[in-house]
C-alpha cells in the first residue's frame, strides 16, 4: 500500500468524517493526493459523502485490523486453527500431513478457521472435509498459542482452538492417511508436528476447565 493511502487510513482511524483539506498534507501536491485518494474509493476503503466528507467503510474498518499506526504494510499475524484429537477407545486417530513444511509427519485433524466462523463450526467442518466425518461437534477443551521455529528463526506461528472428539465407530472407509496409535505409545512417537506432545498430553487429561499454553518447539 502506498505511504499516502495508509496515511489516508491513519488519519479516518483517529478522526472521521474528514474533508479532502483537513487531510491534505502542505507537502503534497493536490493533484498526487486525490489519486490516492480516489484509489482508497475505488477499492471500497472510504467512502465519500454528500458533504465533500470522508468516512472509513465497513471493509477500510476491517482492513485496518491487520495494520499498525505509521506501517505501510499489513502485520503479519498467527494463523488461527482448530486440531481435534480423535479417539476411539485406547486408539488415537492422527493424520499424515502430505504438505511441506511439515510432510510426513503426524497430527490430529487441523485446518484453518474461516473469518466469522466459530471455532467448534470450523472444527467440525474440518473432519468432513479432511476424512469425510459427518458428526456431533467435537468439543472444545483449550486453546493453545503454539510457535515453532527451525535454527532459531520462526517457521509457524498458530493460535490454536483444540478440540476432543471419541468416535463409536471408526471412520469408514480410513483415509489413506490416517494413522493409529496407542495412546500408551505417544510419548515415544517421534514423527509428531513440534509441539503437537505438549497439545495432545493435555487433551488427554481429565481437565474441567478449558487449558490455556503457550507452547514452543523447535523443528
């Protein structure tokens, strides 16, 4: 984004309506402004009213949710995702990841969460998308903020909605995919995703009230 448009936007941030002289700045040519400005219209950022005044629109709003005062670009956030951790008796159902950068090895079932979508919706989405799983909703028993980082630098940074959900009856047919493994074996299993011990160690505790971890690992 240009320096004037984010300008544009800091300026609605902290006062609206504004007219097009309360923000031109006495360094800029007019003409360069209201190019700009117009640019920020056409992209349905600002809108302008019959009275020649400025307002941020719904989308100019919610863009300047991802950027900080005085940046030019947006900030870069954690991904936002559901895991859900199946069991089925004394069985743990995980999934072999088939993406870099974490191929080969193993998870519960995870995706990203939609804008607007709750997080248990998503959830549930998620198993029928991934393993074709029609089902109640899993259940949401704890969050977890999880970096991870590889020679010292991060490589993902996700905000985790961590569910729980037992299965009656195995999946059918199983996903190519899928793995299962003892619950009695998942402290020695050393193809997990870095940090996914730490997650799957506290949903399979007998909490009653939802967890909360921050949880670093290296990869």
């Amino acid at each position: 984004m240009h320096r004037l448009q984010k300008y544009i936007l800091d300026r609605l941030r902290l006062e609206q309506p504004l007219s097009y002289s309360d923000m031109l700045p006495k360094d800029v040519v007019s003409s360069h402004f209201q190019y700009h400005l117009k640019s920020l219209q056409n992209e349905g950022l600002i809108q302008k009213e019959s009275r020649g005044q400025y307002l941020l629109t719904h989308a100019g709003q919610a863009a300047l949710e991802y950027m900080s005062m005085g940046r030019d670009t947006p900030v870069r956030m954690p991904k936002v995702i559901t895991y859900t951790l199946l069991t089925h008796g004394d069985q743990l159902l995980l999934l072999r990841k088939q993406k870099e950068p974490y191929r080969n090895c193993l998870e519960p079932v995870a995706g990203k969460i939609h804008f607007g979508e709750d997080a248990s919706d998503a959830a549930q989405r998620e198993l029928y998308e991934k393993i074709g799983l029609h089902t109640q909703r899993p259940t949401l028993r704890g969050t977890a903020n999880m970096l991870i980082t590889k020679d010292g630098e991060p490589l993902t940074h996700m905000t985790v909605y961590a569910h729980t959900l037992e299965l009656t009856e195995l999946p059918a047919p199983m996903p190519n995919n899928m793995v299962m493994v003892p619950k009695s074996s998942i402290e020695a299993q050393k193809d997990l995703v870095p940090g996914t011990l730490q997650l799957i160690r506290a949903l399979l505790q007998n909490r009653q009230e939802p967890f909360v971890l921050d949880i670093q690992a290296e990869f």
